[in-house]
C-alpha cells in the first residue's frame, strides 16, 4: 500500500524528534566531559542526573554553545513543521512504533 504525503511527513517528524533527542545527548555528554568534567567527576556509573541543554546556556566551550544554537534552530524549524501541519502528539505516537 502506497504512503501518503501526511504518513511521510509524520515519519519524518518522528525522525526528526529521535535526531533531537540524540543531538541532545551530545550535547550534554560533551558538556559534562569538558568544562563540566569536575562536576561529572562527583557522580557515579548509574547515578541519575536529570540535565537540560539549558543548563549549559553559560558555558564557554565554543563547540557546546555552536551546538546548542543548531539544536535551538532545528526545535523552531520542527515545531513550525508540526504547526504548520497540524501534526498531533497523538499522530507522533502512533507513528513512532511503526516499522516503516
């Protein structure tokens, strides 16, 4: 069965929300094992922080902050695709387990 221009467009706002998650998870790791190394030194292997790329806002590594304006960017331009679309979270989860 042939996908519609909606089911393709959905797929790939679930692709890009899995990008954003990972890019995310970069970001912080790259954060915590440069200028936040010692702080990342007080925590254990399993220990659980909850971090948010907002908490790096000040950071001085150039890397981390050029990262951080790509992420900003990329959320504006995923949230005006699901506005513009009308895509629902309902849709987005619907979709997410599709192997396609």
């Amino acid at each position: 069965m042939s996908k519609t221009y909606r089911e393709h467009l959905i797929r790939a706002v679930v692709e890009f929300d899995k990008f954003m998650r990972e890019l995310d998870l970069h970001i912080i790791n790259l954060a915590m094992s440069g200028e936040f190394s010692e702080v990342n030194a007080l925590f254990e292997e399993g220990d659980v922080m909850r971090l948010d790329i907002a908490d790096f806002e000040d950071i001085a590594d150039q890397n981390v902050q050029k990262l951080i304006k790509v992420f900003r960017l990329l959320h504006d331009v995923n949230s005006s695709i699901r506005n513009i679309n009308a895509i629902s979270s309902d849709e987005i989860d619907r979709f997410d387990d599709l192997p396609f």
